[in-house]
C-alpha cells in the first residue's frame, strides 16, 4: 500500500493567517464611520446658521423701525388714505402689536375691503399693507332707498361713496352681518342660468330663512329654507323647462320637502 506524505499545518501557522484576515477593516463599517462623520458635521453646521439666524432675527423683531411704506392692491383715494396713516409710523419702532393694532383699525374703518393685512420686512425695513375692494354680487335694497352689499363672502356691508348696479334682493326683515355662503351660491347661480331661468325679483326673508323666485310670467319658485340653494336651482331649472312646455298659466314649484326628495309642482288660476 502507497503512503502518501501528509503533514498537517501547525497551529501556529493558522493563528497568524486568521490574524491576517482581522486586520482588513470591512468597507462596510468605512462607509458608516465616512456618514456618521458627514453628518455630524452637517448638523454643526445646521446648528451653528440656525443659531445665528434667530440671533439676527430677535435683535431686527425687538428693535424694528419704519424705514419706508408701501400699499398694495388699492388705488384712488383709499390707497392714499392708508398710505398717509402708514407713513405716520416712518422713523418709528413698530412692534408685532402695532402691526396687529394697524390691521384692525383699517378693518373697522374701511368695511368695504377684505384681505387686510399688515406686514414688516425684517431685512428692508419696509411697512407693507395689503388689501382689495370687496366685489359685490347683490344688494340688499332697504325701505330708506338705502343699500347694502353682498360680497363672495357672504359678508353684507356699506358701500357709501359708489353705487353699483348688481342683482337686487327684496329683503324681508333686518339685514344680517354674515350670510350663509348657500346664499351667494344662490345668486351665482342664479345669474348663470339667467337664460334659462329668468326672474324678476328674488325675496330672502330674514326672519324664517326662506327664499322666494319671482318669474316675469307670474310663476313662484319657493326654495324653502337656505339651505342647499344650488342644487335647487339647478333642479328648477330643469323642472320649469319642462312646465313651460306644458302649462300656459303660471306655477308655483314649491321645495318645502326638497331634504325628503319630493318636490311640488301646481298650477295657478291666473
């Protein structure tokens, strides 16, 4: 029997290779110690312009003067008007307060505009004041002949210096500060199916919230509550269109139980 030469490495040997082998650092745990070091970095950095930033900021908040003034989306006399209140406060410190204090003094005093607001420019030092005339979509006519607005925002006010030939709604009651925006749907609504839905007068009565349609041929569209009025027009729209073709003397299309889904349609005696 052949015997083949073996000889088993020694101990020593296999000791050193393993040694070898451990002292290759892994890349793996390079590139963690290569992003642990970005970042720590990056957020020194984060921290310190954080810092500095405020630092800057509370010194301008704490000690902000007027420097110039500016009035943006007005012209005409209201533009100078606040324009010459603004420019009382140039070479003057002005605070957050004050600029909260301007704001709802020009609100009070000037109804008819919406979107007021008073900003400071940190940096240039200018009083910026912002605002634009409300834009009216009906009027309430008030049994003095005296008139009040309604704008996109369901807000009703005065407008003393002009008067603007919109949509006029018999007002039955007391005009409210704030209507529902169902009822400025209502109306837009209202002059978009003019063609198809002409009217002549349109009531709102304050006191049960109900709103009535006049029609030039004498009909009646009783809407009911307040509530949900687009939806309805668009359905009398369509019912009326129908009734024309059928009826030859007026009707009343009555939504009282519109919510049940039932609407009622009859035909008057003149």
């Amino acid at each position: 029997m052949r015997k083949y030469g073996y000889q088993r490495p020694s101990a020593t040997l296999m000791v050193k290779k393993r040694s070898a082998r451990r002292k290759k650092p892994s890349s793996f745990f390079k590139f963690l110690f290569s992003l642990f070091l970005i970042t720590a970095v990056a957020f020194g950095a984060f921290i310190g312009l954080r810092y500095a930033y405020y630092t800057v900021k509370n010194a301008q908040v704490t000690d902000w003067h007027v420097k110039s003034v500016a009035v943006d989306g007005l012209s005409g006399t209201r533009e100078k008007e606040i324009f010459t209140r603004a420019a009382s406060f140039e070479g003057k410190p002005f605070s957050m307060e004050d600029a909260e204090k301007l704001r709802q003094e020009l609100v009070a005093k000037y109804p008819t505009l919406t979107k007021i607001s008073v900003s400071r420019g940190l940096l240039n030092g200018k009083l910026k004041i912002s605002a634009r005339p409300r834009q009216p979509v009906a009027q309430f006519v008030l049994p003095d002949n005296s008139r009040k607005y309604i704008d996109e925002e369901s807000v009703v006010y005065v407008d003393p210096q002009e008067v603007r030939e919109v949509l006029k709604v018999e007002l039955v009651g007391d005009a409210p500060a704030q209507l529902e925006p169902s009822f400025v749907d209502l109306i837009q609504s209202l002059l978009k199916l003019k063609k198809s839905l002409p009217f002549e007068a349109l009531e709102f009565n304050v006191t049960n919230n109900t709103v009535t349609l006049s029609l030039p041929d004498k009909s009646e569209i009783r809407f009911g509550q307040a509530v949900r009025l687009k939806q309805k027009v668009r359905r009398a729209a369509q019912i009326m269109a129908l009734a024309r073709q059928k009826y030859t003397t007026p009707v009343v299309l009555d939504f009282t139980f519109f919510e049940k889904g039932k609407v009622f349609l009859t035909q008057t005696s003149h």
